[in-house]
C-alpha cells in the first residue's frame, strides 16, 4: 500500500482526505504479458502514478484543487453555515465533486495522451489537434503535468512527453491506456490496473478492513453457502468500490424470493469510508419478524437490536395514511415476544449495516464475534430453505 491505511481518521484538509481515497483504492502492481511492453516499463509507469498522487497529496493546490478544512457530508467543518440542518452535508458535497471532477479530469487527459499519442523512443507524441484544446488551456495542462514530472517539448503541431525520472514508462502509458478503453466503466487507468484478471477488488477491502483474515473468513463462508458476488465500480466523480455478496430463499409460502445480501463498500461522502450492509430491505425483515419465535437467541437479539420497535411514527402508512388509520391498527409492526415480554417491531428502513440512518441503528462494534452473529442469522434462512417451512 502507498501510504499506512488512514480510513475513519482525521486529515489536515479536505483535499487531502479525496486524494488519499484515491490512493486507497489502487491495486497492487500486477503486469499483464505483452509483445511490445516489458514489465519494466509498466513498473515505471506505475511508480510515477504513486508519485503523482504524493506529490499533489503534499500540496494539493498543485493542480488547482480548492481546499477547505478536513470535513465530509455527515461531518461538516466547523465554519459551514447552511440555512438549515439537513442542508449541512450539501457544501461538503458540492466541495468534494468539484475537486474529485478536477482530478477525474487530469487523468481522463492523460488517458487520452496515451490512447492518441504515438511512440518515438522513449516519448510520447500527441498532435495538438487530437486534444482539442485552446492555447490557454494547453499551456495550463502542460505546467500542470510538468509540476508532475512529465517533461514536454512542443512545436506548432504537436507536444513530445517523457519523463526524466522514468525514462521506459511511455510504452506502458499507452498500453494502460489502451486497455483502459477496452474496459470503459472499471477505472482501469486511475487504479493503475494492467493485469484486469488478476485485479481482486477485495483485497482493497482486505487491507483496509482491519480485520483481514476475519473478513475473508466470513466472505469465504458466503461463497461456500452459495453466496454470488457482483462489483460495483462507481464513477470516482460519484463514490468509488462496492462488492455485494446475494442469495435468494424461497419461502414455500412466499410470493417472491428472498433477496439476502452482504456489501462492502468505499465510499467518499463518509468519515469512515469502508461501509458494510449484512440486511438490509423491508421482506427479509418482515421474514424474521413472522418467525421471530424460531430464531435462536443470539438471531433474537441481533434482530431486535437493528429492528427497534414501533413508535408510531407513521413511515409504514405514509403513502396511504387516511385509509391506515381507519384499520384496528393502523400500523404494520409486527408483534412478537422477546425475553418474556411483548415487543411490536419495526420494519420501515430497516438495515444492520455501518452507517448510521434516520430510521435506523449503525454498528459500532464490528468484530469477530459480530461476523459469528452474522452468519448464525445467515444460518437460519439457510436452514427454512432446506426445511421449507421448518
């Protein structure tokens, strides 16, 4: 990893905070075979894109990020005004896209260089033309990338780019950029991802989980059950990584499936970037709620810790509430009894995940024996599906 693992801490500024989430989720460096690119060349250009990151990292204003104190959209910096509370994460939201938009912005040019550029030796040549840009803008982009460590020459026709310190990096700047574009959607060239088939997005989470061997234990167990996985690269002008993990259970008396899922995700709006959901979804706690009575102790408890109970707030009728007032009860709690006493639970918003929620409790103590308590309650949909019934 590029730098010590820093997620859920404090940084000196908010540009700091969006660059090391970058850097975060880059892949180790894996070289992919080629006849005209040598690993060497590929190493090099990936050792400039770490310096790339250190170095506007260091000073962010480097590339004309606008800088602010360290903040995120549930944790707004002590000098934001906004006209009222749940307006408060809107500045730090606006703030973060411009900035994520400027370096999104810087790579997608370099994509470009490589993709339309030729080779000549050691350099990459890009005719002017192809960037469709104006003198102004070329001029910036060009200072921009020379603060970076990417030497140019130019001419009226075309700019020639290389880098002193990284003298075979240009073959591989134009291969990555190349497979770049064949895997449009995947952030191949801002991750740095040569090898695709060897990129294993969960060893990002893995590093960054602080509980790697508990966390891969308990994702390994998911597949062996059936568990299917799917990832989610979303735009890094948006939020970054997810990995979700689904069954589906079919109650024998259900109308449709049960759709079961865990997933871990990077997310940059949050303090604590690294974000997972065990259940979430009103059906799957409908289910549990309805056979309350069959779970064990350990599920009882975790059920009725995250599902709370009703307070008649009027969520689960607020889409037809003169008709759901005029019932008995005018609520869909559902009535179950947990150690000895009556409890009327919720299942509006409901989800056992690490980010806390208007309607809903987060996890604040993720550990081992969470993951046991976990898949215990994983155990029983399990268990129903193949007694169909119990």
């Amino acid at each position: 990893m590029l730098m010590p693992n820093q997620t859920g801490k404090d940084f000196e500024n908010s540009g700091r905070r969006l660059i090391y989430n970058f850097i975060a989720l880059r892949a180790d460096f894996k070289s992919v075979d080629s006849d005209t690119v040598t690993e060497e060349s590929q190493k090099q250009f990936y050792d400039f894109i770490s310096d790339f990151y250190l170095k506007i990292y260091d000073d962010p204003s480097i590339i004309s990020m606008v800088i602010e104190p360290d903040e995120t959209e549930e944790r707004p910096h002590k000098g934001r005004v906004c006209e009222a509370w749940n307006h408060a994460h809107l500045e730090p939201r606006k703030l973060r896209r411009k900035n994520q938009k400027i370096i999104c912005d810087l790579f997608n040019t370099l994509e470009f260089m490589g993709v339309t550029g030729v080779l000549s030796g050691s350099r990459l040549i890009v005719q002017k033309s192809a960037l469709e840009l104006n003198k102004a803008k070329l001029n910036k982009t060009l200072k921009t990338l020379s603060s970076l460590g990417i030497a140019y020459e130019e001419n009226d026709t075309a700019v020639s780019l290389w880098s002193e310190k990284y003298l075979l990096m240009c073959p591989a700047w134009k291969l990555l950029a190349e497979i770049s574009k064949e895997n449009v959607g995947k952030d191949v060239f801002i991750r740095t991802v040569f090898n695709i088939e060897k990129d294993n997005i969960l060893d990002v989470f893995y590093d960054l989980s602080g509980m790697k061997d508990v966390l891969k234990n308990f994702i390994d167990t998911l597949i062996k059950n059936g568990f299917t996985s799917t990832t989610t690269h979303k735009p890094f002008s948006s939020d970054g990584l997810e990995v979700k993990f689904t069954k589906e259970y079919m109650e024998e008396r259900a109308k449709e499936p049960i759709y079961i899922s865990f997933s871990c995700s990077y997310q940059f709006r949050y303090y604590n970037q690294i974000c997972y959901n065990f259940l979430s979804g009103k059906n799957p706690f409908i289910f549990l709620h309805n056979h309350f009575d069959k779970l064990s102790p350990v599920s009882q408890e975790l059920v009725y810790r995250f599902s709370g109970t009703c307070n008649s707030c009027g969520s689960c009728n607020a889409m037809n509430r003169e008709s759901a007032m005029k019932r008995e009860n005018p609520y869909s709690y559902i009535s179950v009894d947990y150690k000895g006493k009556k409890a009327n639970l919720c299942h509006v918003y409901k989800a056992i995940e690490t980010q806390q929620g208007y309607y809903r409790k987060a996890i604040f103590d993720l550990d081992e024996k969470f993951m046991a308590d976990i898949l215990d309650l994983y155990d029983f949909f399990e268990s129903f599906e193949t007694n169909k019934g119990m």
